[in-house]
C-alpha cells in the first residue's frame, strides 16, 4: 500500500507542503478532462499525522478523516456520531412546538389525520414514520400521496377536498406544503388544520397553517437546514412524544420505539440526497443497525426482492432499495412505496416489492431511452455545450417520471446545470433539474418562477422541479445562464480530489473494512477516492448495460477487477476500450463485492490518465 503522502519520482517532498493543492502523478488533463489533486493541503497532512499516531489507526483512515475537516479531538464522535450528542432539542427549530401541541392534541382526541406526502423515497419514508407514529397512539389516519402526472407536487385543492370529505380535521404534509399557499388556503376556507413538516427552501411568506416546521424557513435559527424531510419529522415526533409524556399520555400505554423506525430515517435520508453531515451522519448510521436487524417487513421484502444478500450500506440504500420505492411514484401507483414500508404481512409485502421491482426495471428501459435522445440532443450541436451554462432540454414524447433522472446523467456527463422537460399535449411542461457542488439550482428555479418564466418550482440547493410553458423554455435558459455564471464559473468541476494512493495489492477487504469507520458516505462526506499508479489494463469490455468492466494489473503482480457504469460512448469508456493493455492511473472507489460466499475488492472507476513521461 502507498500512502498519498509519499512523494512519487516526479515531487519534491516540499511539494507536499505546499498551500495550493498539490497535483497527484502530475496528471493535469485526465480522461475525463480533470487535474487530480490531492485533497489535502499542509494542515490536513499534519492532522492526519496526529490522528495515526494519537489514536493508532492506520495511516490511511487517517488521510481520509482528516481530509474531511475532522482533528485529532473530533475523532471518536465522528467515528461513532451519537444521536444523544447531535439530536438538538426539537424546540430549536420555528414551529416546532406549535406542530407538537397540536399533533398531541389530535392523538389525545382521536382525531381523524390526513397524511400528504410527496412521490419520492424522503416523501414516502416521511409519511410512513409519521403513519406508524400515529398508528402506535391508536389512530389509523389516511394517507395521499399524489399522481406525478396527474396531481404533479405537492398539496392541491381537489386531493384536500377529498382528504376532508372523508372526515379529516387535520391535515399534515410531509416534504411538501411550504409554498403550496393556495392550496393550504383551500384547506383553512374548509375549517381543515393543517401542520407542515418540510425541508425544502422557502420565501419570507408562509403558507396558511397551523405551523410550518422547515429548517429552512428564513427566520429558522437551528442550523437543521441539512435534514431530509423524514429526518425533519423524526424530530417532531420526538417533540410530539415529549408533550404526550408530559400530559400522561403514557401512563397507561406503550411508548412508540422511535430509535426502531430510524432505518426510514436513513433511507430518506441518503436517498434525498442531503449532506451526510451532523445529525444525519449519526441517522444514517443508527438507521444501518436498525435495517440489517430485518424488523421492518416491507424494508426486507425489498431487499430481497433486490437481491442484496449482504448487511446494506448507504450504495444499497442509495442505488438498490431507493429506487425501486421511486418507480412507484415515477411510473407506477405512487402509493406503493408507503404501502410497502407499512405492511405487516408478509404475503403482502413481497407482492408490493415484487411490483416496485417490474416498475424499477421498466423505468431503467424508459430512461435509458430517453437519455440516449438527450445525450443526441447536446451532441447534434457541437457548440451546445459552449453556448450554454445550463443545459434545458425537452421532448414531447419524454416520460415525466424520469426527467429528473435524465438531467441527472446530463449534469454528470457534462459537468453543469441540467434541467429536463417533459411536455404534455396542452403546451405545459413538467421539469427536473440537477446541478453540481456550489450551485444552488433551487433559488434559481425560485428566482425564475417569481420573474414569470415558470408556473411553479422550487427545490434544494442540488436538485428541484419546475412546471413551465414550451415558450418559455427559451426565456427560462437565458435567465438561469446569467443568474448562475458566477457560480458555474466558480464552481471547480475541472478537478478531481484524491485520498490517497494505492497498488492492486493494497486494496484489501480488511483495509475497506477499517475505512468503513469513517463512514457513512455519500453527499457532503464523499466516498475516498484512491488512485492506482501505472497499473496495466488488462482486461476491458462493455456490458449489455452500457457499464465497462476491465481487470488492472499491478507492476508487482497484484491484479484488481473494475468497473465504469454507464461509461460506454462517454470519454472514460473510450480511454478504457481502446487502452487494453496500456499502463495507466485509474482512479475510483473501492467497494467490497460479495458473490458465491467470497469477498473482493471491486474499483469502480472514476477516471484514467495515461502516465507522464520524463525527458531526456
């Protein structure tokens, strides 16, 4: 193994303590047109030092926590983020009580509560735990969860309507509701209650509700702004329970296990995307042991019906079980993903995971069609990805359930701004956009809707959806080029950071096992991406898939299986289908991989160079 702080033949050991960021094997244009950088500077260096040797872990766990701004005194709340140290008092956040006393009182009255979601996995795993909350205090509340196409976001005035028709006296909408200001309107002219538990950015206005619990309100001064919409309702009912304790309500009855419902904490969680930072580092990792326990009925029957035959990590949460609960509401019944994560039979449960698992792999066929046609729209115009800074794209004939994840293939492809767009036959268009680290393409998508450019939209600093007009589109795409220019342009998309180096034989299931510790990973505490110096790429072939499997050998002998998804026709899969037995740097993320019984180590790949060669 070869740690990043060794100098290679082409530095000089001073290098390594400069304040710039030090360039790794002098690779200044990648593959994929990227420098590689070492991702840490002087300070991180020394820190790293500190923590093997204080601590005595290997220097290479060391590297990676203190690439992540963690010293020598932070390490052992990191590596074991404890929900009784980060849990804030529910109180701290704007609302907060108000929704509590409120919801109390509902439970204590038997009242009858309407439950309204959003469509996506944070919008189902955030109705579920609020449902099983009030199924545990005797009350069996209804639940909506709207049609993508037909209802599109967030509350609406026929659904509530409903909702009320059938008896509710209060309404509570999870991950959605901050800016559905005439919907919620409708809903007080009905003398209907309505509590709101969301994440999503929001104006100075608020809605009309009894509260509105969002970190993210503008005079909200918890610092909870990071939190998924489950983690947002994860608090309040802890609040919910701290009032229902104090009134007695427990005297006579059992108190919810809250601890034992985390496992919906964390797949909303990594599944929404939000930084694995704080508070939800320690959700998604007491939300892991709660998972692999295998108590909640529906979570297992997914699992099994995604094959996954190992203890889940955040990538199963993130790319096998999240998924396949958003097919539901991408091209499907939208309830579905609520219905499986209640079940409690297990004929049922396996039935409804069976059918998210046909309507995952229909949307994978539909998406990878639609992706080929976006990926032909930027590439018919050569200048395209000059002109713009944003890239907007649209199709009549393009399927609304998976345009968020065609822009998504956009801005990982092309490294910007990608807003997709589904028309329908009136004109009107359904988008999603996605953006990359320092853009925030939701207050853009705001800024667009409050200039007239779209109907409606909003969203988060990394993604958002937006309804507007087939004129528009043009309008919308100067607008957001100019409002995000500085940001883009700021935005070091160019580079890639690295952790450390490593060889074929270096890259062990014990030292995954170790790195482990510092996880989990995902957004906001990414992955540590190791580079493997003038390997041989022994191997390389594409996939039915569109994935570029390839084999790496070491100078000494050790050899590393490998793996590039959705790389063919894209720079990483050239270099890798026509660089078959060429020596290069490859860079990835090691993964430990789990088939017959036996454990390896799998790269999956980032990015090549081909080595520098010195002259003379």
């Amino acid at each position: 193994m070869i740690g990043a702080a060794a100098p290679t033949a082409k530095q000089k050991p001073s290098e390594i303590d400069a304040d710039a960021p030090r360039t790794v094997l002098g690779v200044e244009c990648s593959a994929t047109s990227r420098r590689w950088v070492d991702r840490l500077g002087r300070a991180e260096h020394q820190t790293a030092l500190a923590i093997a040797q204080q601590h005595d872990i290997p220097e290479i766990v060391a590297r990676v926590v203190a690439g992540r701004g963690v010293g020598p005194d932070d390490l052992h709340s990191y590596l074991d983020p404890s929900l009784r140290d980060l849990l804030p008092d529910p109180s701290s956040l704007a609302g907060m009580d108000a929704a509590a006393e409120r919801l109390a009182d509902a439970v204590q009255a038997g009242e009858k509560v309407a439950i309204f979601g959003d469509y996506d996995v944070d919008g189902a795993t955030s109705a579920a735990l609020l449902a099983r909350f009030l199924r545990e205090n005797g009350i069996q509340p209804s639940i909506h969860i709207p049609d993508r196409i037909t209802e599109g976001y967030g509350p609406n005035a026929p659904a509530i309507t409903a909702l009320k028709d059938a008896g509710a006296s209060l309404l509570v909408t999870v991950d959605c509701g901050s800016t559905s200001h005439e919907a919620l309107a409708h809903a007080k002219a009905l003398g209907l209650d309505t509590v709101v538990i969301d994440h999503h950015q929001i104006g100075v206005d608020l809605p009309p509700a009894v509260s509105v619990v969002n970190p993210n309100r503008q005079d909200d001064l918890s610092g909870q702004g990071h939190l998924a919409a489950v983690g947002v309702v994860f608090l309040t009912l802890v609040a919910v329970n701290r009032v229902l304790r104090q009134r007695g309500w427990y005297a006579r009855r059992r108190e919810p296990e809250l601890l034992a419902w985390l496992d919906l904490v964390a797949l909303g969680t990594v599944a929404d995307v939000v930084p694995l930072v704080g508070l939800n580092r320690a959700y998604v990792r007491k939300g892991l042991i709660a998972l692999r326990s295998r108590r909640s009925l529906g979570l297992s029957a997914l699992a099994d019906a995604a094959r996954l035959g190992e203890a889940p990590d955040t990538y199963h949460l993130g790319f096998l079980l999240g998924p396949r609960i958003n097919a539901g509401g991408r091209i499907g019944d939208a309830a579905l993903g609520v219905r499986l994560l209640l079940s409690t039979d297990p004929d049922e449960a396996a039935t409804i995971a069976a059918n998210l698992d046909r309507l995952n792999r229909e949307r994978q066929e539909i998406e990878a069609a639609i992706v080929a046609e976006a990926m032909a729209m930027v590439e018919a115009d050569p200048d395209a990805e000059a002109k713009a800074l944003t890239l907007v794209h649209s199709h009549e004939d393009w399927h609304p359930g998976v345009v968020g994840l065609v822009a998504a293939r956009l801005k990982e492809r092309f490294s910007r701004p990608a807003i997709a767009i589904a028309f329908g036959p009136d004109g009107t268009g359904t988008g999603s956009a996605r953006s990359i680290a320092g853009v925030d393409i939701g207050a853009a998508v705001r800024a667009a809707v409050e200039e007239g450019l779209a109907i409606k939209g909003g969203g988060h600093a990394m993604a958002a959806g937006l309804t507007v007009e087939r004129d528009r589109v043009e309008a919308l795409t100067a607008f957001l080029d100019s409002r995000l220019a500085r940001s883009v342009g700021e935005a070091d998309v160019s580079r890639l950071e690295v952790d450390a180096l490593l060889t074929a034989g270096g890259a062990t299931v014990d030292l995954l096992k170790a790195l482990e510790d510092a996880g989990p990973y995902g957004s906001g505490n990414p992955q540590p991406v190791f580079v493997f110096p003038a390997h041989r790429l022994s191997f390389a072939d594409a996939t039915e898939q569109g994935h570029v499997r390839c084999t790496f050998a070491s100078p000494d002998g050790g050899r590393l299986k490998a793996i590039a998804f959705r790389a063919v026709g894209s720079p990483l899969g050239d270099a890798l289908l026509s660089g078959r037995q060429d020596t290069l740097h490859a860079a990835g993320t090691l993964r430990i991989d789990r088939w017959g019984g036996r454990e390896t180590v799998q790269l999956h790949l980032r990015d090549v160079a081909v080595p520098t060669r010195d002259k003379g």
